[in-house]
C-alpha cells in the first residue's frame, strides 16, 4: 500500500501515543470564612495522528487528523489545505480546520474540578495569492469560522465570525521583507447580541537583516474594535521594536521594547485607558554550537492614561535561560523569570504587591529514532508561584505535561 502511494506521489505518515498533563492552581476564598483552595485538573490521553501528503511543483495537497481518547474527554482535529497555480503569477490556497471536543464524564473519580462543555468548531480559508513582482506578493484571503457547544450559556455562546482580509509581502534584497496586513473582523454571537462586535485591524511587520551581524524587526498592530455597548468599544495600537548584535559567534546582545495603548469610547471602573509597556535587554552566551545561555532585565510598566487607578504597577524581573539543541538527539530549553510588581496603590483591596517566580520547561528527546520518526519523549512543565504582601492574595500554579510518542 505504501509502494501505491508512492508511485502516485501521495506520502503518509502516522504518529500514535500516550500522554497525560495536571495542572493545578492554589488560591484563597475569602467569605465568611478564609480558606485555601486547590483546584486540580488531570488528562490521561492516547492519540494517534496521520499525515497526508502531495507537494508537486505547481500543486499541493495536504491532510492530517488527530483522534485522542482520553479520562475526560474525545477529541478530533481535522485539517485539510490544497494549494494550485492557476497560472505562473496566481495561484489559490484553500484550508479548512474542523475540532470536536466532547467531555464525556463517564469517569469521574479520575476527573477534576473544572467545569467543561462540549463543542465544534469549523474554520474554512480561501485566498488567492498574485506576484505582481519579483519580490511583490499580494494575497486576498476570507476566513469563516463557527463556533458551536452542546450547551451554550452567558461565558461559553455560541459564534460566528467573518475574517476578511488583505496581504502584501515585499522583498527588500535578499534577507528583509515588508508585510503589510489588513483584515475586517465581525463576530455575531448568538443569543448573545451584546458580545457581537465589528473589528478593523492592521499589521505592519519589518524584518530586516544588516549583514550577518546585526538584526532588526519592528511590527505595529492597530485595531478598532466597536460593540453595540460603547462601554467596551476600544481603540488599540501596539508597536513592537526589537534589535540583535551578535559581538562574536559566542556572545550576542538584544534589545527589545514592547508599548501597547488602550482607549475606551468611554472608561469605567472596569475598563480603563491604559499604557503599558516592557524593555528588556538580553545577553546571549554560546560556548558551543549547541547550547546557549541567555540572560538580563526586564522592566514592566502599567499606567492608566487619564488618572491613577487601582490597576497602575511597575514591575522589576530578572530573566535566565539556557537552550540545548542537538537536532537529531535532543531538544531542551529551560526559562526562569523571577522579580516583583508593586501597584501605585499598595494597599488597596483589589491588589497587593507581589513578588513572582515563573518556571518553564520544554523537551524532546528522540529515544529511540528510525528513517522515519522513532520513539519521542516530550515533556512540558510550567511553575507560576506569587507571594503577595497580603498573603490572602498568594497564588501558585503548576502545569505538567508528558508525551511518548512513535512517529513512522
């Protein structure tokens, strides 16, 4: 059967395995009565993947489904993408993405505390894609999507929303480019009119390349977002600017600078104008090809933008990290973010300083590899802990996930 495929250019592959994950948050109630809570959430899961694929010069074809089974839940994820040349400049891209979900509680001494429903989602993706230059691309694209559960209420409604939208991509010599990118977004909820909302965004994205050496990109997001409510109606812009030196082949340095502005149609206590921003500087070691070392501060900052408010902080942090990377063997990379916010007003009722410790790590060790795949451990676990100066206020979440699985 393989052999059939092979001749008529159509390649298979299948990935199949057991995994499982837990998380849990640790909180406090305040009532009457003060206590702490733990809210755990556990999967046990076998899954097995197969992979669809016809790539020719002037034609693709590209299919995968994705069945897990698990303690709480059968879940389905189906993928299908075609793309032709109708003539040397055009060509069409067609995809469309279908999930099913369904929690079926049958097992519930092995459950959690979490409350889940049911649902199917369908996306469907039309483009056409024209070069109009050598290194000129304009793609026109709508995107529909559905979002249905078994049982919707006021938190999980049922949707609809329209994506339609315009790319451009534009070489600048051989290693920068210019993406600009505008989309018009509605979303009708049902029986949920106030959630319904008409979205204009645009994207502005610059990679640019200075030699070997020396890397820049800078992006700006800006959208408008208009509800029937005024009350949620905003305004968002966000630039990104971020600069890469290497000094050597072993040590480099980053610069990267993150604003985001928010302006309501109109502000309550809920929603408020803001500004917030981040800086953060990183120094890159790298001993060796495969393993590097990474470093330096971070600075956060939040400020409402027509008076302080509760929800104003600064934020200190200091970020470490090292990546292991050895493309046939194994993949590690571990991040360890530790600092302390504090508020503009410390002693009020809806938040108190804290100082935070946010672990990660991420892994994939090939065990045991063949031509086409082999046996692959991934694991994945993420440690969040806050200590407040109101101890009422502490929070700590963990998140662990491990996977084996066969690829062939």
């Amino acid at each position: 059967m393989r052999l059939i495929l092979i001749v008529i250019g159509l390649l298979i592959r299948n990935d199949a395995g057991i995994g499982g994950d837990y998380s849990t948050q640790r909180y406090t109630i305040t009532d009457t009565i003060t206590k702490d809570t733990t809210s755990p959430g556990a999967e046990l899961r076998t899954f097995w993947t197969i992979y669809l694929n016809n790539d020719k010069p002037a034609r693709n074809l590209q299919s995968e489904n994705a069945i897990s089974i698990s303690n709480v839940s059968i879940h389905d994820r189906f993928h299908f993408g075609f793309s032709t040349e109708l003539n040397p400049k055009i060509r069409l891209q067609a995809t469309a993405d279908g999930e099913l979900r369904y929690y079926h509680h049958y097992l519930p001494l092995l459950g959690d505390t979490l409350q889940r429903n049911s649902y199917f989602n369908n996306n469907l993706k039309l483009g056409v894609g024209s070069r109009f230059l050598n290194n000129l691309t304009v793609t026109i694209q709508e995107n529909i999507e559905l979002h249905h559960y078994l049982s919707s209420d006021t938190f999980t409604y049922n949707y609809f929303i329209n994506r339609a939208g315009v790319i451009a991509n534009l070489n600048i010599g051989e290693l920068s480019l210019i993406t600009l990118n505008y989309n018009y977004n509605r979303l009708w909820a049902q029986n949920q009119s106030e959630q319904n909302y008409a979205e204009n965004k645009f994207n502005l994205d610059l990679d640019n390349y200075l030699g070997t050496d020396l890397h820049l990109t800078f992006s700006d997001y800006f959208t408008r977002r208009s509800y029937a409510n005024r009350l949620r109606s905003y305004w968002e812009v966000e630039p990104q600017f971020s600069c890469g030196w290497d000094f050597s082949p072993q040590i480099g340095l980053k610069v990267d600078e993150n604003l985001r502005l928010t302006w309501f149609d109109e502000t309550t206590a809920v929603y408020q104008n803001q500004a917030e921003n981040r800086i953060g500087l990183g120094l890159e070691f790298r001993p060796g090809s495969i393993l590097t070392f990474s470093l330096g501060p971070q600075f956060d900052v939040s400020r409402s933008l027509a008076h302080p408010t509760d929800q104003d902080y600064r934020e200190l942090a200091l970020y470490l990290g090292a990546d292991l990377f050895k493309s046939d063997w194994v993949w590690l990379s571990i991040e360890d973010r530790f600092g302390e916010r504090r508020y503009l007003f410390s002693d009020s009722g809806f938040q108190s300083d804290y100082r935070f410790n946010e672990f990660s790590l991420f892994g994939n060790w090939k065990i045991i590899p063949t031509s086409r795949g082999g046996f692959n451990l991934e694991v994945m676990v993420s440690i969040a802990p806050e200590w407040h100066q109101e101890a009422v206020d502490n929070l700590a979440a963990t998140y662990c996930l491990l996977e084996l699985k066969y690829s062939w």
